[in-house]
C-alpha cells in the first residue's frame, strides 16, 4: 500500500485562468455522465443479480445481454403523459423531483475517486470538488434529500401521497443522528492521525489521506468496525433500500409518496433511489475503506487507484442487491427501534470508547461509560422480540366460540341459503 495518489497541491494554487476553467467544467461533466451512466448499469446489475439468485433469466432483449433494457425502460417513460393533479401545488409538485436528485448528484461530487494527475502544468485531484467542510456537506445533502420526498407528497394533494412522505421523512430523520455519530468517529479518527499530517480533517481527501500508509490504517479497523456497520445501516434506511423500504408499503399506501407522478417526473425520482445507491455506496468507502487506496504498479500509476475505488464500490453495490433478494420488509415499529432504540446509544457509546482510547486520558472511565451504553443497546435490542411476543391477557384477542342456548348447550350454525334450499332427501 502506497499513497500514490495523495495531495500535492491545489488546482487553484496559482490563480484562475482558461485552462482552470476548462478543467473543473470537464471535471463536472464527467461526473454528471459516469453518474448517470452509472445508474443505467446499476439498474441492469441488480435486475441480473435477482434473477439469479431466483433461478431466472432476468432482461435479455433490449441489447447484449440485456444492457439497453435501463434505456427501452426511459425512452418509455418518456414518451408517457405527464399528469398533474388538480388538487396539486403545482410549483412545488414540480420541484420536489429535482430536490430528490440533486443532492445525490452533489454528494458524489466530493468523492475522490481517483489520485491526482498533472495537465497543462496544473495538478488535477480526481475529483469534482474538496470543500474544506466536506462531510458537513454530506450531512447537509443527505438533509436536503428528505425535503424532496416530503413536499412530493404534500403537494400531490392525496392522502395516501401524504401518508408515505410523513412515513418516509419520519425514517429519514431518525436514522440521521447515528449517521452523523458515526461520521464523527471517522473525523475523530482522521483528526487523530498524525502521521498523514492531516490539516483539515473534515475534507474527504484528507480521510483518505489518512488511510493511505497501508490496509490496517483503513477506519474500517481503527474505528473497530461498529461505526462502519452503524454507517451501513443507517445508510440503507436513509436510502429507503430494503429491508427499510417502507416509504413504498403497496399494501396500505397505493406506491409511497411518488403516486401521483409519471413520465419523467417519476423516472427521476427512481434514478434519484439509484444515483443514491451508488453515492452512498462511494462514500462508504471514502470514510472506511481507504478510497482509491491499493497496491500501486508503474504501468499507468494514475489508473490504479481508480481500479481499485470501482473494485471496492462494486462489492457494496452487491451487498445492497444481496440484501434487497435475502430481506423481508420490516415493520415500520420495528424499523424505528432499531434506529432510536438501538444505533444511537450504540453510536453514541462508541464515540466515548474511541474519545477515551485516542486521548490516553480519563480511558478508563471512558470506557466503563460506553461499556455501560453498549450493554443498555444490546439488552434493549433483545427485549425489543419479547416485548412484541408478550401481549397482556387482557389484551390478547379472545378466541371465537359457538353460539349458546337458553339451556346453555351449543347452537348449530344456520345453513347456507343455497344449502337450506334443497330438500330432504337430496344428496349432498
């Protein structure tokens, strides 16, 4: 593992000029296209990976393979009518998809997906941006997404629209303070690290920086693995994958908060859940698995590292599919026990634990506090079962009996119409 693709300057370090321009206009427009490209493959992969792992064929018309199946798919609704209800704020109706997709898009942007490379005399981070508030930026974006789903149902001027953005806003919400508690055990991490002589620990580049000396630097084991799998979770319910994709219970709410949407109003809406998928999934590794870090070779150094980030992107992209083909849907009390109940006194506990451990002072104390919020977690995600097994007698649904006579004996049921209709002796 070598840091092959750390920092070594600032695309802005000398002025702006024509060819700085250039470079951040092409930069964006690469992103914007691999990201939507990107969301076409990743609609095909898990249509392939289902089928599958259900003994099916999965899309094989549209294309080689299937691949253009995405594109028939947007040329289709495409051409679909446009509706708009009547009841509908029509102003926000037709903003509320573009709140949904723009954050996904901007979130990807502070990704470094690659190393740095020198054109024109200009050294060049591939990335689109690294504001020095990157990950506060994250949790901004991730924020702003939910507004998105909460006007599309509001101003859709139905109940059951409305019903699903509240559910769903509901969820996004409460998974957001152990994604952010989790966030912050990487930036204690990466402020911790002396030796990547990090100056601004709340940049992206500067966490995969400090990941880059070799694969046990990685977060993933610095910050002894919880953070990583609470990020995951609260991610995919930020997301609205499965097992947490209640904003669409078809069973009670028609189709979730984008009912009354169509043509291209929809489509966006379902590249906003893909483009989601893949940002969130290259944000997983930006903040625990070294990024664009890997084995390096002097054939094309620049190419590596981003071999390596698409390598590991992939792997959780695969992950997401694995769970949306293994997982039923939870209930929705069950969903919110789990974030409430469960990920933030495990997120907050271990951020006492880590705090305690870096500092060398107080770690005793430290560690007996996130202990103690540790073992409250797990004994309250235990009782959650027993509590929902357990139903009071005076609760619990009494069973049907039959019908009593005066005499007190039991009363036969009256026949059937067509049954009391036949005679005597007929058969049957």
């Amino acid at each position: 593992m070598t840091p092959v693709f750390a920092s070594t300057g600032s695309l802005f370090s000398h002025g702006v000029d024509l060819a700085v321009i250039v470079i951040v206009l092409v930069k964006v427009l690469v992103a914007f296209v691999a990201l939507l490209v990107s969301v076409m493959m990743m609609v095909w992969f898990e249509r392939k990976v289902i089928a599958d792992m259900q003994n099916r064929i999965g899309p094989n018309r549209a294309g080689p393979w299937g691949l253009l199946q995405t594109l028939a798919d947007g040329i289709k609704l495409f051409f679909k009518e446009d509706l708009l209800p009547a009841q509908a704020d029509r102003r926000i109706f037709r903003l509320a998809p573009y709140l949904a997709i723009v954050p996904a898009f901007l979130s990807f942007a502070i990704v470094p997906v690659g190393g740095v490379v020198h054109i024109a005399g200009h050294a060049v981070s591939l990335q689109v941006a690294n504001p020095p508030m990157g990950i506060l930026f994250l949790l901004a974006m991730s924020s702003v997404s939910v507004y998105g789903v909460m006007l599309a149902g509001w101003s859709s001027g139905s109940k059951y629209p409305l019903l699903g953005s509240v559910r769903a806003s509901a969820q996004m919400i409460s998974y957001e303070a152990a994604l952010g508690m989790s966030v912050a055990a990487v930036v204690l991490m990466t402020a911790w690290s002396s030796g990547a002589q990090v100056l601004n620990p709340l940049t992206t580049r500067a966490i995969v920086d400090s990941q880059a000396p070799a694969a046990y630097m990685w977060n993933i084991i610095r910050t002894g693995f919880i953070p990583f799998v609470i990020f995951l979770v609260a991610i995919t319910a930020e997301m609205n994958r499965p097992p947490f994709d209640l904003v669409e219970a078809e069973q009670e709410l028609v189709g979730g908060f984008n009912t009354e949407y169509s043509s291209l109003r929809f489509a966006m809406f379902y590249m906003a859940e893909y483009m989601n998928t893949i940002t969130m999934s290259a944000i997983v590794v930006t903040l625990f698995l070294g990024g664009p870090d890997g084995p390096g070779f002097h054939f094309l150094p620049w190419l590596w590292p981003i071999l390596w980030f698409l390598g590991k992107t992939i792997a959780f992209l695969f992950v997401y599919v694995w769970l949306r083909a293994s997982l039923p849907r939870l209930r929705y009390d069950q969903l919110m026990d789990v974030g409430w109940k469960v990920l933030i006194p495990l997120s907050l506990g271990w951020i006492l634990v880590l705090a305690g451990v870096l500092t060398d002072r107080y770690w005793f104390l430290a560690l007996v506090a996130g202990g103690a919020v540790l073992a409250m977690a797990m004994h309250r995600s235990i009782t959650i079962g027993h509590e929902r097994a357990h139903i009071p007698p005076a609760l619990a649904p009494r069973p049907l009996s039959a019908p009593r006579g005066p005499g007190g004996l039991p009363v036969a049921r009256r026949a059937s119409s067509s049954r009391a209709s036949k005679p005597s002796g007929a058969g049957g």
